[in-house]
C-alpha cells in the first residue's frame, strides 16, 4: 500500500488548511529528527558523558592539589592525560548529539494562534486551558494519578467528524487544593504523557501497545510481553500485549489496518496504543514537546479517517472469550494492562553508571599513586 500522494481526505469532511497557509510570524523554530539515534547508542553516549564528567571534575581537583602539593612529573602527566581524555569524551558526545541533530534533523515552525482560526475554518473545538480531567484512561503506572488535560482539538456540535480529541496531559501525584506549582517546586511525580489523538472505540479492548524503536529505551512497559507480527511491521513497530492476548491483537490490527497506520502516519513516527475504550495515537517527538505542527495535524485526519475507523469496524465484532458473557463490555483483568518492568530504564541507567562513577575516580588516584612513588 502507498501513501496517499495527495494527502486530502475522502470521508467526513474537506479540511479548509487556508488559515495555515499564510506565513507564519517569526518565531522559534522546533527542530525534527527525520531518523532517531539508535536507542543502545543514545543510552551508551549517555552513560559514558555521565562517567567521564564526573571523573573529569575529580581530576581537575587533583590537578589542584598537585599545582600546589607538587608531585612526580609522571603523576602530574597520568592526571593531566586522564582529566583531558574525559573532558575529550564529554565534548565528542555532545559533539555526536549536535552532529546527528544537524544531519538528520528539520527545523519546522509550530503553530500557535493559527490553530484557533483553523477550528473555526473547520466546525472544531480549541482549547488552551489545562484542567483535571479523567474521563481518559490513564496509561501503565498512571492509575491513581491527578490527571491534567489540555482539549486541543475536537469536533464541534454538528460536526461531520466522528468524536476525536487532539490534546495533552500530564500526571501527577496527588497535591493539596492550595498547590501552586513553580519551576523549583514543580507537581510531584510529575509524568508528560505528550501529545495525543484520542479516539472511542466502541467497546473495550485488552491493552495493546505499537512502539516506536526510539521508545523501547524509556518505555515501563514490559518488553518480554512484546509480539511478531511479520517482517514488514516488526521492522517499524514493537507490539506489546498481555500474555495471551496475542491473536487477540493480531485480531484487531490486521495487516489492513497496519498498513493504513503507516500510510496515513507516513512512516514510523507515530505511536498507537489502545486503552480500555479508546485507541491513542503519539504524537511524533521533536525539541518541543507540545507543539502542534501543520504536518501533524493533516497525518492526525488522516488517521482519523481511516485508520480508526478500520481498527473500529474490527473493534465492533471482538469479544473477550475468556469473559464468560460474551456480549458484555467487559475485558478480563489479566487482559486490561501489560506489566510493567521491575526496573525502570532511568533506574537500570543509574545502577550501570554509578559503579563506573566509582571504579573510573578509584582508578585514577591508584595509578597517580603508583606514579608518585620516588624511583
């Protein structure tokens, strides 16, 4: 299947994009990966800046204390070449980052005050205020969370399009009615869930997740839970199910609607995820997170239309079996969730990296010891 050359939208309705086509006033640009850092090699950069700073500053004191202690010139060399070698590893990680920025990435400008003149084009709802609102499930570990919601976009009254919602939220830890948050003093446990399209689905669904490789990284869901779907889509999504649940999945997302996701998303930018009743779409990452910007919005109607509605008309005939009544709404427990990791990515990075930011200090004080011995 190929994508669409002419991008417009056959179903609902015919987008009026005008108020989008005047120039833009000036203003920061957002920067795009047209191809992300491959996860291992991002996690190893990071680990490896982490170590040879911290190694770096510990040999910088030493360098102080040898300027106005004195020690061997062989001591005074060791020191010199080890603190130069992991400023040298600093600066060629950030210099990888910057390279990888400028080769793969696009500058995009994103839209702001357009958006509203573009749902007012279109028989849409815009929203900018932020408010607790859990009418949407939460996602793995955000169960008992303050959920906070931003209503970006979504169908008017009398709209031809079917319910959707274009928006953003946050988690947090429950918080006094008084909080106010600062910069310093931010909400506690605070998660960004990023940009989403939200669509009903109209019955529930066992939790099935479409991962991006960049995700696989910082995700907390279970990765032992993931599932093959063939050459051609393992290459671009990891599936992610609850043990069991695997036809299940392959039942909902059949290769007909696999194909149309990455036809109408353009490639493997975008996430999908199905929780409870509804079907979520991620939103592509870029140096903004946030930011709506025009090529979103046209992949985001576009997956609308057809996407959405395929996973629905397979959404309408789907029944848990392991439920004994099949016509209820309902989907077994062991099917409502994939587990989550015991240890979380960030946590397994600390306890790799704080070893190292021990040995690396230990070492150099043991040669430096070593050297300053008299002959």
């Amino acid at each position: 299947m190929t994508e669409r050359s002419d991008g417009h939208l056959k179903v609902f309705a015919d987008l009026d994009f005008s108020a989008l086509a005047e120039p833009l006033p000036p203003r920061p640009v957002v920067w795009r990966l047209r191809r992300q850092l491959p996860a291992w090699v991002s996690t190893l950069a990071v680990v490896l800046a982490i170590v040879a700073g911290s190694t770096a500053i510990f040999g910088l004191l030493r360098a102080v204390g040898i300027l106005l202690n004195g020690t061997t010139p062989a001591a005074g060399a060791w020191v010199a070449a080890w603190t130069v070698s992991c400023v040298a590893i600093v600066a060629g990680v950030i210099l990888l980052f910057r390279w990888w920025h400028r080769r793969f990435g696009r500058p995009l400008t994103p839209l702001t005050d357009e958006l509203r003149a573009f749902a007012e084009a279109n028989d849409l709802e815009f929203g900018s205020v932020t408010r607790v609102d859990a009418t949407l499930p939460a996602p793995s570990g955000c169960e008992g969370k303050v959920q906070r919601l931003t209503r970006i976009l979504q169908p008017a009254t009398g709209s031809p399009w079917p319910p959707f919602l274009i928006g953003r939220r946050v988690f947090h830890d429950p918080v006094p009615p008084d909080f106010q948050p600062t910069e310093k003093r931010p909400y506690p446990g605070l998660v960004d869930d990023g940009l989403f399209l939200a669509v009903p689905m109209p019955r529930r669904l066992p939790h099935i997740a479409l991962l991006r490789d960049f995700e696989l990284s910082s995700t907390p869901l279970e990765l032992r839970a993931a599932y093959r779907m063939g050459i051609e889509f393992d290459e671009v999504f990891t599936l992610l199910c609850p043990p069991g649940y695997e036809r299940d999945a392959l039942y909902l997302f059949t290769p007909d609607v696999m194909a149309a996701m990455l036809d109408d998303a353009g490639g493997a930018q975008w996430g999908a995820e199905v929780l409870d009743d509804q079907l979520f779409f991620r939103f592509p990452p870029s140096s903004l997170p946030g930011a709506v910007l025009e090529e979103d919005l046209r992949r985001a109607f576009l997956l609308v239309e057809r996407t959405s509605v395929q996973l629905e008309e397979q959404a309408r005939r789907y029944s848990d079996a392991r439920v004994g009544e099949r016509s209820l709404n309902l989907i077994d427990d062991a099917g409502r969730r994939v587990g989550r990791r015991r240890i979380a990515p960030a946590l397994l990075i600390t306890l790799v990296t704080l070893p190292f930011m021990v040995i690396a200090p230990f070492v150099l004080i043991v040669v430096e010891g070593a050297l300053s011995q008299p002959g």
